[in-house]
C-alpha cells in the first residue's frame, strides 16, 4: 500500500513538473555600445554653444554622459573633442584619453550644408564599438546654436588642449555604473523634441586624407579581436542589437500580462461585488440628494414593493412595518406616497 502511495505521488508530481511553461529570461548583459548613448550625445550637442562647452557637457561629473572606461583603470575615460575641416564640412572626432599619448575614436560628428544651406549633422559610432553603418541623423526641433558660427568667416577650429593626466578644473574623476544603471540614467538627458532617425549611410566623401589624419585607434589595434561583429554574432550594428532586446523584452512581457491582468480583473470583480451593497445604502440615508447617477431608474422602481426594497431603504416614519416577510399589507402605498425621498424620483433633479 505504501509503495502505491509513494508511485502514485511521484505521478501526481511528474506530471506537475512537465506541464509548467519554461521562463523566458531576458537578456542581462550588455555590450560595451550601452556605455555610450550616442542619442544623448546628440542630443547635448543640439544644446552647446561651442564645440569648448560640448567638450565640458561630455564631461561633466553632474551630467555623466559618457561611461566608458576602456583603460580598465577603475574610472570614466575623459572624452576629448578635436575638430578639422575639408571643403566646407567639419569633421568632430570624440575620443577617449587612454594613457599617455594613447588615444581612442568612439564617434564622429559630420556637419554639412545642403542645398538650400540647411545644416545635416550626423553622429557616426566607431564600427568597432557600435558595428558598421551605426549612424544617427538627429532632426533638432531647431537650429542648434553650436553650428551657426561653423561658417562664419571668423571660425576657429576646436582642438582640446587636454590629454590623460591634464584636465580642465572643473573634472573631476567619477567611477562607472552598473550599465542597466546608465541606461536609465542618461535617458534623462534625450531631449523629447529631438527625433533621432537612423540612416545607412553617411554623407562623408570617401577616402579624405584629412579624416585619415584625425582617426586615432590606439585601444582597437591592441584587441581587433574583440570587435563588435565577434562580440555580437549574426547582429549588424547596435540598432539592430537594441532591436532584437526590445523584441525579446516585449515577448517576455506579453506572456506574463494575461495572468497579471485576469488576476486584476478577478479582484477588481470581487471588490466591486462586495463594496457596493456596503457603501450605497448608508449614502442613501445620509444624503438622499447626493444619490450617484449611476443609479438609474431601472434598478429601483421595485423599492415600493414589499419582496424587494431593503430594509435599508425604509422610509424613516415606518420603521416598525417589517414584522415579518409575509407582512406586505403594512407598506400600502398611501403610507409611501407623502414620503419626499422615494427612490423613484428623478436622479437629475436631486
């Protein structure tokens, strides 16, 4: 009997264990793209005055745009800002200081007029960092300031004077977060108005021996094997990357909101069924004229009638006419009809 018993349980719980559904688990690491967000960076760049006070705002220890340490060295890299331009176009390359003379690009900024002079500015992540063709054309909801001296005839090329160990006064070290931390951190800092379109190619002329001369890739040339394609397989650049996190977040979601929502609404059922009996009656007799419209006419026209009204609903002068349940001639209408707070009256004019 007792080996049935035992046989018996372990069915019972085998068959339990099997008809649970597996959990999804969503993605917790991140690729070192997430340490910088270049809409951020666009988005700050919109609000500088100068390419000085984008440098300044990049670096900022209140702000904390960047977190990037690529030196490993226990802090956030400072994020120099060098400038050149070729024919009219200024190419801005952001670069983090690694060590002495040790220099690496992580963007670049491509500013240019069209046709009709309208600046087009572009934000190119490195490939090695954000995969190839990892470009964001922000539309500002206006002009930004920072570009409307580029053209002017008295324009001078920013390049920053700071390099590892010589920073301005107003750095100060800060070490790196967590970067589910950061990401919701800097989020902050993406101005709403902006839209951040994704393109997939860049404006810039082939081959320029200018922007050749500007590259710096001092930490990619010690580690080309860990670039973005090795990190991330059969993933072209972070776009998609961040396409396929949402893509997996969202599944997540979706199959978890039924349960949520029928357990909400079972509750939501079960407090409405037992608050309502509870709370209408003792506003009824509190303040008659406060009476909720949802109360309509078609719930209480049987309140003249002896099965049904409540005892709740009594008028105050006959509050001795229920003796029993097979009592209905005590309540004779002409008794009810003087009495000015009948639930038959008209919702509206109360």
């Amino acid at each position: 009997m007792k080996n049935l018993l035992i046989s018996f349980l372990t069915i019972v719980l085998t068959g339990c264990a099997t008809t649970q559904k597996p959990a999804t688990v969503v993605p917790t690491t991140y690729d070192i793209s997430y340490n910088l967000d270049l809409e951020a960076v666009a988005s700050i760049f919109g609000e500088s005055r100068n390419l000085e006070d984008f440098e300044y705002r990049l670096n900022d220890p209140q702000l904390k745009i960047s977190n990037l340490d690529l030196n490993e060295d226990g802090y956030v890299d400072y994020l120099r800002v060098v400038e050149t331009i070729e024919r009219g176009t200024h190419y801005i390359a952001i670069q983090a200081a690694l060590g002495n003379d040790l220099f690496q690009d992580v963007a670049t900024i491509d500013v240019e007029r069209d046709s009709y002079n309208k600046p087009q500015i572009q934000f190119i992540g490195h490939p090695y960092f954000y995969g190839p063709s990892y470009i964001i054309q922000p539309l500002y909801y206006s002009t930004p300031v920072i570009v409307s001296s580029f053209w002017g005839p008295s324009y001078v090329v920013w390049r920053s004077p700071y390099y590892f160990g010589s920073y301005p006064s107003y750095y100060s070290y800060w070490r790196p977060t967590p970067v589910r931390q950061y990401v919701t951190h800097v989020k902050v800092y993406k101005n709403v108005k902006n839209t951040y379109k994704y393109v997939p190619t860049s404006n810039r002329t082939a081959g320029s021996s200018i922007t050749r001369d500007l590259i710096r890739n001092d930490y990619v040339s010690k580690r080309p094997t860990q670039s973005f394609e090795t990190r991330n397989k059969d993933i072209r650049n972070k776009q998609d990357l961040e396409a396929r996190r949402s893509t997996t977040s969202s599944g997540n979601t979706r199959t978890s909101t039924p349960q949520d929502r029928t357990r909400d609404a079972s509750e939501t059922e079960d407090n409405s069924r037992n608050s309502t009996p509870r709370t209408s009656p003792s506003t009824r007799e509190r303040n008659p004229t406060s009476t909720p419209s949802t109360r309509t006419p078609k719930t209480t026209p049987s309140t003249r009638t002896p099965k049904t009204t409540p005892s709740t609903r009594t008028p105050k002068t006959t509050p001795s006419t229920r003796k029993s349940g097979n009592t209905p001639s005590t309540r004779t209408p002409s008794n009810s009809t003087p009495t000015p707070r009948s639930n038959t009256e008209d919702p509206k004019n109360n």
